[in-house]
C-alpha cells in the first residue's frame, strides 16, 4: 500500500460537482471537510489507492453518522470495490454508479481497468465484457480478473 495521505478536493466533471478522494485512506484520515457539505454529494473514488483495517473503521464509523446525507459513489477503484463487497457496512445509504472492473490478458498478462455503470453491474447477471480482445499484444483475451458475482458481490439484492 502506498503511503501517501488522503486528498479531499472538489472538481466539476461534465458539469457537475464532484468530490474526489486521492491516496490512501488510514487511521490518520480526516473526513470532517465533507461534513460541510449540503445536499447530494458525488464521491469520486477513483483516486483512492489504499485502505487499512483502522481506515475502513473510520470511512464505516462517519458515515453511519451521516445517514440522512444523499451519497452517490463514481468510478470506485478495485481496492474500494473490494471493501464494499466484503464488508457490507463500507457502503452505508451510498449508491455506488460505476466501478473500475480490473481485467487481464491471458497471454500477455496486461491488467486494465473498464468503467462499469451500475445498470450493467446491477443485472443478475451482471451484463458485463466477458472477455475482450487484447489492445497490448493482440494475440489474447482479456479476462475479468474473478468471477462477476464475485467481484460485484456488493450489489444490492
């Protein structure tokens, strides 16, 4: 994990306002500037490259507190994607709208990241790529890395 800390600045993408977080969420986090924020908020998690045991207790602690806040989570990366769906609280009321899904190539190994809106994800089955082919070598198939059911195992049911 890297240990850079994390940034909270706000942006506007395609018009509209979003929050993005970038680094790494630990014990030493402070998510005290998006208490004074009103309204619905745009959580970009793009940014994020790493989490600790005492990090996802204080992202799950803040935001039961902020329970009544309309939360909406954009382009989460694998390591948030992997919280959501093993720890059931990571996501609290938030609507996650897309996920990074992490493929790679059975050939040449090149891993890449494909967006993925929530009503593809969303689907039972998700109706995402199975395979696609290699932009890198040409010659081989890029895989989700795990199973879709796995990897989306934080969709609501």
């Amino acid at each position: 994990m890297e240990n850079d800390k994390l940034i909270i600045e706000k942006v506007v993408v395609n018009g509209q306002e979003q929050i993005c977080l970038k680094g790494t969420i630990d014990e030493d986090t402070d998510f005290s500037s998006l208490l004074k924020e009103n309204g619905p908020m745009v959580l970009n998690l793009s940014g994020v490259t790493g989490i600790n045991s005492l990090g996802i207790r204080g992202w799950v602690n803040f935001w039961k507190e902020q329970a009544g806040k309309k939360v909406f989570y954009v382009e989460c990366p694998p390591v948030i994607v992997r919280q959501m769906s093993m720890i059931p609280s990571f996501t609290g009321t938030a609507e996650v709208v897309s996920v990074f899904a992490p493929y790679i190539c059975d050939h040449c190994e090149t891993e890449e990241l494909v967006l993925v809106r929530s009503d593809e994800f969303s689907a039972t089955p998700p109706q995402i790529k199975e395979t696609f082919s290699c932009s890198k070598c040409q010659a081989g198939e890029m895989e989700l890395d795990g199973g879709p059911n796995q990897y989306f195992a934080f969709r609501k049911k």
